[in-house]
C-alpha cells in the first residue's frame, strides 16, 4: 500500500525533464515563482501602510479591521470570482494570494511599531532626530521581530495556498493534486502533498535563519557564542599575587602585652 502510494514520487522519471508532463522540479520551481511575486506585492503594499498607521496612529481602526476581514475571505471563492470578471491566467491567482499574504504582514507591522517603548522614542527626539529616523533608526530595529514574524506567517500560508492555482488550468505544485484527483492517481495526490509540506518547512527554516541574521540578539535574548565564549573566563577570579622579595608582609603576629602584675613582681 506504501509502495504504491509512494511510488511517484520514488519514481525518477518524474524526477527528471522531458515529455509531455512537467517534472516534479519545474513544478517546484513555479510554485516558488508564483510565491515569491505574491510575497513581494503583499509586502510592498502591507509594509508601507503598517509602519505609517504604527508611527503615527491614524486610520488604525479602518486598516487594521479591514485587513483582518481579508482573513475570512475562501481563497478559493475569491479566485473564481476574480477569474469570471478577469479570465482565466496568472492575474487573479495573484489578486487571491496578496489579499492572503497582506493581513498578517499589515497587522504585526502594526503591532510592532506600536509595541516600541515611548521612553526610547522620546531619547532619540531628544537627540534630535526627525519622525523618519525616529521610525527607521529606532523604530524599524526594535520591531523587527515582529516584523519578521508577520513575513513568515504569511509565507507559509502563500506556499501551502499557492496550490489553487492549478484550479484555473496554471502550474505549480496544485498540478500533482488536481490532475491526481481527477485521474484517481492517489499516488500522485500524495506526491503533491509531500512535496508542499516538505518544501513549506525548508522555507520556513530558511526564514527563521534569515531572521536570526538581521534580528538583534539584544531583541531577542540570545547571546553570541562569542560572548558565550567570554563569559567563563572573566567570571573566574583573578589568582593572589605572592608578595615580592623585600617587602614585608603587610600583616603580622601582635606581641603580647606585658601585664602589670608581672613588670611590678620583676
């Protein structure tokens, strides 16, 4: 039953380019495509708008209720819709996946600038900077963590949605499973599952590791193994220094006191 169910995807033909059938590497590389453009739009437009709402606190309602209201929308429904009013092709993949990605990059955007500490933006007015080197300089680095998190929730959930784009007749990985759905190949319906979650994780790896790059220790607690490093050895105490020739201890035995009963009996 494994063997079977596994089986094309074991398979290296289905590894390899050729024929008529696209292999499971160009499917991959087009998912990733299809991904990346609607990541990029997401955060072009949620970025800005959460980084403005955050610093300045207007609109914050509107935005933030609205974005959130994306979160409700099917996908799925959304692309049918999109593909009745535009037609069939990239376009309305597209429109669905950024009104999927923009909720959670707008709202811990928002989140973040909000969350910085007041005293900490009233030391760099006091220093003299401007509302945008406040935002970037101070801003910006404090929130990241936030930040970083929000691009990640919303990669996650653009690679596992980005399989619908098979339902209007594009590639991608979606093509294992609606064409394995409508062949009754299980095989290769669980092929397309596999490879999604497997390829879901790797980037997600990638972007914890990338969020661990730009992201401040001092942010997150962590301390660099050169520190680590360091610690041991100037917590351990400094050895006693032996006393040089010729100098004298600086410590000596008191000499006892002569009573006077004994000076009045001598």
């Amino acid at each position: 039953m494994s063997d079977g169910l596994l089986g094309y995807l074991l398979d290296p033909a289905n590894w390899q380019g050729g024929g008529v059938r696209a292999s499971i590497p160009a499917l991959i590389g087009t998912h990733l495509w299809y991904t990346v453009q609607a990541l990029v739009v997401a955060a072009v437009i949620a970025l800005p708008l959460g980084l403005y709402i955050g610093h300045t606190g207007k609109g914050s309602f509107i935005a933030i209720n609205a974005a959130n209201a994306g979160r409700s929308l099917p996908t799925l429904g959304l692309i049918i819709l999109l593909v009745v009013i535009m037609g069939l092709g990239f376009g309305p993949v597209l429109i669905a996946l950024v009104v999927l990605a923009i909720p959670p990059i707008l709202t811990t955007t928002y989140a973040g600038i909000r969350a910085v500490d007041p005293a900490a933006i009233d030391a760099a007015r006091g220093m003299g900077m401007r509302p945008l080197q406040v935002l970037f300089k101070v801003e910006v680095p404090i929130a990241l963590p936030l930040i970083s998190s929000g691009l990640r929730n919303a990669l996650l959930q653009v690679v596992a949605t980005s399989t619908v784009a098979a339902y209007v007749g594009i590639g991608g990985l979606g093509r294992l499973l609606i064409d394995g759905l409508s062949l009754n190949d299980y095989g290769r319906v669980v092929a397309g599952a596999v490879v999604v979650a497997a390829l879901a994780i790797v980037l997600d790896l990638l972007a914890a590791g990338t969020q661990r790059l730009v992201v401040s220790p001092g942010l997150t607690g962590r301390i660099p193994r050169r520190l680590r490093r360091a610690a041991p050895a100037a917590a351990a105490p400094a050895p006693a220094l032996a006393p040089a020739d010729g100098v004298a201890s600086t410590t000596s035995t008191p000499e006892p006191v002569s009573s006077g009963r004994d000076g009045a009996s001598s």
